[in-house]
C-alpha cells in the first residue's frame, strides 16, 4: 500500500495516487476506494487492477481537508492503508477508518 501526493502550483488541489500492491488483495478481482471524497459510494471510485496484480487510482483533492477512506475488496471485505497518515475509529464498532491528510 501507498499513498502519494503531487501538490499542483496551478490549482488549489493535490493529486492522491492510492495504491495497493498486490499482496494486499491477493486474489481479489475488485477494488473500490470508498471515502468522504466520494460520499462514501462503494462503486464511485474503482481502482484499476494493473498487469501485476496491483490496484491503483488517482484523485484529485483539496488542499487543507483531511479525509477518511477504506478499501472494499470484492464489495465484501474493507482494508485500510498502512500507509494513511492517522486512523480515526468509525461509528460502526471497532473498525477504524484510514485518513489522509492534504
């Protein structure tokens, strides 16, 4: 897992490169970046399965936001990044939710 910020001097976001190596999902077929970036829709951002096994998606967010996120593989399983900058817990339990910070 991965997660890479290109701050733009043009516009007032940062490109968000997520990725997950292909270790992590091991034999999954999907995997969808679900967050408050995207309202928490499970099927807004799919990431792309590459030819190596890995997953990957860019996103543009804005600049001063902090924004929590997961990862559904197969719509059936969630993961969260080792890479995130913090965790906060979530409202459904135990789980905590991934954060990145821009």
């Amino acid at each position: 897992m991965s997660i890479k910020k290109q701050y733009l001097k043009s516009k007032p976001v940062c490109k968000v490169t997520f990725r997950l190596e292909k270790e992590t999902p091991q034999f999954a077929e999907t995997v969808n970046i679900v967050g408050e970036f995207n309202s928490w829709d499970i099927y807004a951002t799919p990431m792309k399965k590459l030819k190596n096994g890995a997953f990957t998606v860019t996103i543009d967010l804005d600049l001063e936001r902090e924004y929590q996120f997961r990862y559904l593989l197969d719509e059936t399983k969630w993961e969260n990044d080792l890479h995130a900058d913090k965790y906060v817990p979530t409202p459904y339990g135990n789980d905590e939710n991934s954060v990145v910070v821009i």
